[in-house]
C-alpha cells in the first residue's frame, strides 16, 4: 500500500490523476502539521469529493 504522500502525489498528477499543475496549498496558522498529515487530508478530501460526500456552497456577495 502506498503512503499518504506517494497516494497524494499520484492522484493529484499522475498519469490517472487530475492532471493538476502549478498546486499550492498554506497550512494557516498551524505550522505543526507534517507532510504525511497534509497529504491524508488531500487523500480525505479528493475521496469524499469522489464519493459525492461534500455539500456546493454558492458564494455569497453583498
């Protein structure tokens, strides 16, 4: 089984992929969070995206 990281990296650019580039990510104000921690939330975040588990928010203008 692949790591977290390798998981990451593969569906984010890999040949199967999204076909993403250029990626940039900030972690906020926690700056105690490792690269395996972060790529588990990408992992986390692209399986429920792919599931259909997320609610679209309409962006709100004044």
């Amino acid at each position: 089984m692949a790591n977290q990281l390798e998981l990451a990296q593969n569906r984010l650019f890999g040949a199967d992929g999204l076909g993403v580039s250029d990626f940039k990510m900030y972690p906020g104000t926690s700056r105690e969070v490792s690269k395996a921690q972060f790529a588990e939330q990408i992992n986390k975040v692209l399986a429920q995206v792919e599931a259909g588990d997320y609610e679209l928010v309409e962006e709100y203008e004044d």
